[in-house]
C-alpha cells in the first residue's frame, strides 16, 4: 500500500531511466496518479531498459507511457524535448533517482519552463524513503520499504534475466532446530571418509554411529544407510548425499530465514537460484518489500573462502537488487580467531568494498540461534 499522500503524485510523471531499473519501477507505483502517464527519459544505452520497467509497472507505450530518447551528451535537446511533452500540462512531477547528474540537470530545466510547480522525488537506497521536494521548497519523506512488493522474478525480468532453478522446499523440516548441535569437524570428517570411493553408491553408505550425531537419531527412523533414510525422507539419494556433503546448511540458513518470516515481514524465499544468462548460483535469497537479501553460504573457516564467497555475492546482488540490496555470508568461521572472526572479516570487506551496512558475516558463534542474528539484520534500519 502507497504511503505517499495523493497531493504529492503526479499525473505526468518524468523518470530518468539509468542502469539499475528498480527505483524506476518504485517510482512510478508509489508517485503516478490513477490513470497517469510516465515519460521514460532514457539513452540509446537505455533504450531496453525503460522497455523492461514499462513492462514490469504495466505500462503501455502509448497509451499510459512514452519513451524520450535523449543524447546525454545534448543539452539543449533534452530541455527542447522534455519541455515539449510537459508543455500547458498540470501536475508533473520528476523522479531523478536514475539518469546522470548531467541529464537531472537540463530535464530539470525543461519541466520547470513549463511548469514552475513541479513535484521532484528522490528514491534514497540507503534509507528506503522517498524524498519529495514541492515548489514551496519544503522536503518530506516517506519510508518505501514494504510500500512495493516485487517477486523475484519480477527483480530478474527487470534486468533481462531468468532463472533456471528455485528451489523452494526443505527435505525433512523437523530436522534443523537439532543440526547445529553435530559439530561441523565431525560431520566433515565422517562424510569425507564414508563418500570417498563411493562413486554412484552413495545410497549404500551407512549413517553416522558416532556419538556426536545423537542429536540427529530421532529423524532417521530405522534407517541405516544413505538409501533407507532418502526412503524415510521422502527424496533421493543423490539429493540426500548433497544435502549431507554439504552439511544441510543451505537448508539450515533458508529453514531459519523462513522462522522470521512473518516477524521480518519477508516476502519470497528461497534456496539454490540458480541464473541463466551467468554462471552464479544464489545459495539463499529472500524478498523484503522490493529488497534483495541475498546469503551466501561456506562450510569453512578459511579467510580467503568466505571473504571471495561474500565478495562474489556482493556483486551480483548488486547488480539484480541495486544498492538497496543486503548481503550476508554464513560460515564456520570462529568469534576467538583474531585474525579471521566474522567480526574481523566483516570489517575488512566493508573498508575494501566500501559497503558499510550493507554486508554482514555470521559465524559459529551465531548458527545455534541464527534465526534471531536474520531478523534483526532484516529490520535494521
């Protein structure tokens, strides 16, 4: 639901259109009047792009929106074409959030000949608000984060991508409030061994009898290999050896993602997204409002292994989710290491990518109660 007042939309919307589509779709669901028009400013460069937000806003070229192409490099035509569309209109309004400073400028200049009461907005990623700034000079904003849902499709599609994989179900949920309680180096050293030479025989490894996976007995029935418990789990041994080499933590991270899920107001969440057009896997995504919070995972406590998972994820959810998205690393890394604490870990990224608030690294120290350590980094302001 809009949080912005009616009085503040605009019947003739301006959009610059810049390489990240996303606040231009917010825009115009939170600042277009019923039955307004969008102009889409936009580049050669852009040219696809303002294609893909009409699409995803439900906009149609001619009817509800018009494309204005402009050289970037012109200014003169970009005021000569923005004060042709705006002239002897009423309640226009600019959205300069994408574009170059450059095209903010002389588009800026073009609306406001035609209509000195113009309307200018700004979508702030670093807040989630819209700032809204009328003629009189005063500024106000409205905070935006769950004033737009979008599906994670949808954030694809915005981008020209498709994804070729999403899984959404857990194998076997009663599982995981007991998975943190096997300790890591013994799961590791037992799948290590038990798998190794086992080529496409993984249904006849026999389960753990080592105490340390007491915990785990209660969920195995009267299994005793591989095979009988992909049986009693309801799946296959092959996705069974997976979950098991990889020590369920992608299922542990996205099981406890979905315990704060009313709480943290999430919309979409899922596991293994897997990208078409690139070779990248999100191993945990979750939607909040139009907000990517993308989760790596890494069964190690080596530096150099979590800081290049983070810094790949980093990337990528920057460049689906804009700098609206959030970033986090699950590891084994340990809180008494000083030199590669997540604590350690986290600061060193954060000065290297420039990225304070927007990246966090979770550790041994949180997976016991992992579930409370997302939900407060969903709802951080």
């Amino acid at each position: 639901m809009s949080t912005i007042p009616e009085d503040l939309k605009s019947q003739h919307l301006f959009v610059l259109v810049g390489g990240n589509p996303l606040p231009n779709v917010v825009a115009i669901r939170l600042l277009l009047r019923e039955n307004g028009h969008v102009y889409l400013v936009h580049t050669a460069q852009t040219n696809k792009i303002a294609d893909r937000i009409c699409q995803s806003a439900g906009l149609v070229l001619g009817q509800t929106a018009t494309k204005l192409l402009v050289d970037d490099g012109n200014a003169a035509e970009m005021r000569t074409k923005v004060l042709r569309q705006a002239a002897q209109k009423s309640s226009i309004g600019l959205n300069y959030t994408g574009g170059t400073k450059h095209m903010a400028l002389h588009v800026f200049q073009g609306l406001i000949a035609a209509n000195p009461r113009l309307t200018l907005s700004y979508l702030d990623a670093e807040t989630l608000s819209m700032r809204i700034e009328q003629s009189d000079g005063a500024t106000r904003s409205f905070a935006t984060g769950l004033a737009v849902s979008l599906r994670f499709q949808e954030l694809l599609a915005l981008h020209g991508r498709t994804a070729s994989a999403i899984e959404t179900d857990l194998l076997w949920p009663e599982v995981y409030p007991d998975l943190p309680r096997v300790p890591y180096d013994k799961w590791r050293d037992w799948w290590g061994s038990a798998s190794r030479g086992m080529g496409g025989r993984t249904a006849e490894i026999v389960l753990p009898t080592d105490p340390a996976f007491e915990p785990l007995r209660s969920h195995w029935g009267d299994a005793v290999t591989v095979g009988d418990l992909a049986k009693h789990w309801r799946t296959d041994a092959g996705t069974l050896a997976k979950w098991f080499g990889e020590a369920g933590l992608e299922s542990y991270v996205l099981w406890s993602v979905r315990r704060v899920a009313a709480d943290a107001q999430l919309g979409e969440t899922a596991k293994n997204v897997r990208l078409n057009e690139i070779d990248f896997e999100f191993d945990v995504m979750a939607m909040r409002g139009y907000q990517l919070f993308a989760i790596s995972c890494a069964n190690s406590k080596d530096k150099s292994t979590i800081k290049l998972k983070l810094m790949e994820a980093y990337v990528r959810a920057r460049q689906m989710g804009g700098d609206e998205a959030r970033v986090a690393v699950v590891c084994r890394a340990p809180a008494n290491d000083l030199l590669s604490s997540p604590r350690k870990i986290e600061q060193e990224l954060t000065e290297q990518l420039g990225a304070e608030g927007k990246i966090r690294v979770f550790g041994a120290e949180h997976l016991a109660q992992l579930s409370t350590h997302l939900l407060n980094w969903f709802t951080a302001k």
